[in-house]
C-alpha cells in the first residue's frame, strides 16, 4: 500500500478545484471570441492548473505536432477523464467525447463552450454526423484527438480500436498521431484509481484526491501519414503504434488492408 492523502488536504484540494472549475466556465464564455492561438494557451493553462492542483506531475515523450502543422487528428488510448486535461495541458486540442458528458454538471457546458464534439454512441447513424464536424474543424487547421475504444480501461489493456472516427483522417487528408496514455502512482506501478471504471465521477474523483501524487505518461508517437489507406489501416497502425508503447497485447495482429471501396463508404 502507498500513503494516502489526509481529509483536511483532501478537502483543501476539493475546494481549490471546484474554484477552478468556475473560473474556467467563465473563461469559456468568452472563449469563442478569442483568436485560435489565445483559445489554445488559455486551455493549456487552464489543463495545467488542473492537474497541478490533484499533484498529477505531466511527463512527455515523443514530438506532438507543432503550431504549423494543419490538419492534425490525435488518436489515444483511453483511461480516465483526466485524458483530456492530460492531453490539453501537453497539446491543446478539441475532443469528441460521449453525449452524456454533454450533460454533467458546469462540465458538460464547459465542454460545449470550448467546442467539444458531443457524439451519442448508441446511434450508429451519429458517425457520419461527427465525421462530417471533425473535417470541418480540421478543415480550419485545428486539431481534434479521438478516444478509438469508445470506453475506457484500467491502463493495463488496450481495447479495440473503432475504425468509424478515422474516415475525417480519410476524407480531409490529415497527419495522424497516435498517442500513448498511461498513469504511475508514487511507487512507479499502474495507478487504477486514476482510471474511470466505476461510473460515478464523484467517486473517480475521490480515488484521485485520495492520492499523494500521480504521474502522468504521455507519449507522443511518430505520425502516420493517411494518405492512401482507409479507415480500418488506420485504426490499426495507431492500435499497433500505442500498444507498443505501453507494451501491451492488441487483439488485432495483421494492420486492416484497403477495402476496395470508396472511401465513404469504407
């Protein structure tokens, strides 16, 4: 067992955080009228800030695209909700996140304020719908991460990759960066209490505030240039690329191959 942090500096980090929280709402009122480049820096600051206040220490491997490149989609493995503070603070980018975030408390407007892209997985039908909003945004030069396995782990295994939210990677001709995500207590093993596997947020929070400190891998992998292959190549070269990196089986052992068909319809 590592040690654990005590009520009153739980409480204190508690406070701090839902402060935090409040004045990024206010900051996202505003946030649209912001130039690209001043939206970007307020949410990498707003990230850090976060992750400073639970002493989750960000550690970087790799290259993450630069501020020239355009057309740029992330694709990571999925752990916690701290994935999108992780990945804002290192490399601001907008996200594609469930629905029903869309409607937690202050966070689910937040998120729409910042421009998430909200999509209702139990609709199939809401693919198309979602890759046509990534495109666009892509379109205008920004970046967009996507979580592939649609659910999350405890970091020890790696979940099939959906090959459905690659086809914006497809349509629009972008540079894909797979990006590996893993989370270390103190003593340098997997931290579990900073995966999302129960469904309570309060309780995931509880777990993270319970702990001294958490540290945050995340590893930025060579890109993978998307033109000429479909959608199901690149959900497996990304699957293949961050299991690698994390040193983890996948389930898939041969990369997906062309279909033979247009690819809208792949």
């Amino acid at each position: 067992m590592y040690p654990t942090t005590h009520l009153p500096l739980r409480i204190f980090r508690l406070t701090r955080l839902l402060l935090h929280v409040v004045s990024g709402f206010i900051q996202s009122l505003f946030y649209s009228y912001f130039s690209q480049s001043v939206q970007r820096k307020l949410t990498q600051n707003w990230a850090a800030g976060f992750l400073d206040i639970l002493n989750i220490q960000l550690h970087c491997g790799g290259k993450p695209p630069t501020i020239a490149e355009q057309r740029v989609l992330l694709a990571a493995n999925h752990v916690s909700w701290l994935d999108i503070c992780v990945l804002m603070a290192a490399c601001p980018t907008r996200f594609v996140a469930k629905s029903e975030i869309s409607h937690w408390p202050v966070i689910g407007l937040l998120g729409r304020n910042v421009g998430t892209l909200f999509i209702e997985r139990a609709r199939r039908s809401d693919t198309l719908r979602i890759n046509k909003s990534i495109s666009d945004v892509l379109t205008t030069g920004d970046r967009v991460t996507i979580f592939p396995e649609g659910t999350t782990s405890d970091g020890t295994t790696l979940q099939h990759f959906h090959a459905s939210l690659f086809q914006s990677a497809v349509s629009v001709s972008t540079r894909l960066y797979p990006v590996a995500i893993c989370y270390r207590n103190i003593g340098g093993t997997i931290s579990k209490e900073a995966a999302y596997i129960n469904p309570s947020l309060l309780f995931s929070l509880q777990q993270i505030l319970s702990q001294t400190r958490i540290d945050a891998e995340l590893s930025f992998l060579e890109a993978i240039t998307t033109e000429g292959k479909n959608r199901r190549e690149l959900a497996r070269l990304a699957e293949h690329a961050i299991a690698n990196a994390l040193s983890l089986p996948v389930a898939h052992r041969e990369p997906g191959k062309f279909s033979g068909l247009p690819a809208e319809q792949r």
